[in-house]
C-alpha cells in the first residue's frame, strides 16, 4: 500500500511540474515588456501612476515567476558549457522560439524540477514509514530526477518534431499557391506574402519572416537560407537551393515552383505510404498487451469457471 502512495504521490507531482511548466512558458510571442506594455495603458488612459502600482497592475506570473526562472536560469548557465548552450539555442530556434522561451529559462526548468522531485521525494521518505533501505531509496531517487531533469528537453524535442511536420504538410499546397501567384504576374516576395495572408501556420509564419528580413535589407538568398536552417528538413533545403539556383541563373521562377510542387506533392504521398506500412507494426505492442488479453478473458473466463467448479477442480 505505502508503494501504492508513493507512485500516485510522484505521478501526481510529476504531472503538476509538467503544467507548471507549460503556464510559466506561456505565449508570449510578439508581446511587449510586461512593464513597459502597462506604462503604455496608463499613459494611453491619461492616469497618473506610481511605478509599484504598474508593477503590482502586472499578473502574478509576470512578476515573480517569470523573473525568478530567468535569475535561477542565469545560475545554471555559469555551470553550463558553451557547445550546450549553442546547442540549446539551436534547438529552440529549430522548435520556432515557443512562447518566447529563452535558454536561461529553458535550463531553469531543467534544473528547478530536478531539484523539485529530488527535494519532494525525499521529503516523502522521511515523513513516511518505508521500511526500504537507503540504496533502494537513492536509487528511485536518481530515477526520478533523472526523469524530471529529461522532461523539458522531451518537450522541446517533441515541440520541434510537431513544427517539422507541420512545414512538410503545407509546403505542397504552399507551392501550389506560390506557382498560381508566380504565374499570374507577382514576384516572388509578393507571392509569399499572399502565402502568409492566406495561412496561419508554421509555414507561414516562416515566410512572414523572411519577408521582414528582406524589407531591413537583408539579401533575399541570405534570408531563404537562414529559414532553411531554422526549419533544418530536407524539403525545405531543396525548395531554397532550387529558389537561389534559379535567381542566380535566370531561370523561369514559374517552372521552377511548378517542378517542386510537383516532387512536394510525390514525397508528401510516399511519406503517407511508408506511415501506412508502418501501423501494423506499432500496432502490434497495444494488440499484444491490452487487446488480445481482454479477449482471452471474454472468452476462456467463463470455460475456466465452470472447469474449476467441476469435478475436475480438485486437480488444479
């Protein structure tokens, strides 16, 4: 029974570290300063106002716990090597700056429920009456926060997986569209930017982007390369090296999109093939321990019954 509670009490902390985490890291794309945006509101209202009132006007989150991950954040960055904080700053840009996430507060997390299970659990072994020893302790100890340490990087992985998939999706429609626009008498910004008018998507967002950094004056191949590494997929890749390819060597831009289209629209088809010959095979684990047990159950419970009830109980 104490085994019982332990698992439901560590179920139950990890899941409120995982919603914890969620509404710290909450939107916060395109927004301003917190406390910049609420001088704005009173100034725009004519109100007069001290500067602890605009603090106190902000929300709970905005005043303690975002400031709080980002200082604890700052700390964790002093014993944090280079490579791993270029590599965390990759991985972020790759999964699209989620809710304007930042590595300090990216490792902040990492760090806060490592900590936060660790201190939890062995609060749980002191209060109870566990009759394990301290290796069995210190072992379901590192296990877990192991686990809580590992549960912000799976969700950045799996933020950046879902965004992948995503541009692969809309890429061939995307195409499509940017041919249509190409053909009838736009260029190719002007196409795009019907693109990002039509969509709200991952694609979209991407091109929205580009657009920006070619209007600060950013060359238009340089931007379309750095999106392709902020995207890092091979559909991308050779849709941007085909773009540059025909700018610098004249070709018509109308068949280039139409050719990519094309070859969007057949990988599209066989990466929904490959998907379908591989569902038998993840079907197999669920079929193996969840179905095929209930039907014996159904159907060999009631023949097992009736056997032990028989004359021929005794023997088993």
């Amino acid at each position: 029974m104490d085994i019982m509670v332990i698992i439901i009490l560590v179920g139950i902390v990890l899941v409120g570290m995982i919603v914890l985490v969620i509404v710290g890291l909450r939107e916060r794309e395109g927004r301003e300063d917190p406390l910049q945006e609420r001088l704005s509101e009173f100034v725009n209202r004519g109100e007069m106002a001290s500067l602890e009132e605009i603090e106190m006007s902000q929300s709970l989150t905005d005043r303690v716990f975002i400031p709080m991950a980002r200082r604890f954040g700052e700390l964790a960055l002093r014993f944090t090597p280079q490579n791993a904080l270029d590599e965390t700053a990759r991985k972020i840009e790759l999964a699209g700056n989620p809710r304007g996430l930042e590595p300090t507060t990216y490792w902040a997390s990492r760090f806060g429920l490592a900590v936060l299970v660790t201190g939890f659990l062995f609060f749980i072994f002191s209060i109870g009456s566990i009759n394990w020893t301290w290796g069995r302790k210190l072992l379901i100890v590192g296990v877990f926060t192991l686990l809580g340490f590992y549960v912000p990087q799976l969700m950045l992985n799996s933020r950046i997986n879902r965004r992948q998939d995503d541009v692969r999706k809309a890429l061939p429609d995307a195409l499509d569209l940017l041919t249509i626009c190409v053909e009838a008498g736009l260029g190719f910004d002007g196409a795009m930017a019907k693109v990002t008018e039509k969509w709200e998507n991952e694609l979209s967002f991407a091109f929205s982007r580009v657009l920006r950094e070619i209007q600060l004056g950013k060359l238009r191949r340089e931007a379309l390369r750095d999106m392709a590494d902020r995207i890092d997929i091979s559909e991308m890749t050779s849709f941007v090296a085909a773009i540059v390819q025909s700018e610098q060597l004249g070709v018509s831009m109308a068949r280039v999109l139409r050719i990519q289209a094309d070859q969007m629209r057949i990988r599209r088809r066989q990466r929904a093939e490959e998907k379908a010959q591989q569902a038998p095979i993840k079907m197999l684990f669920p079929m193996g321990v969840l179905i095929f047990p209930s039907l014996l159950i159904i159907l060999l419970g009631p023949a097992a019954v009736q056997l032990l009830t028989s004359a021929m109980g005794g023997m088993f």
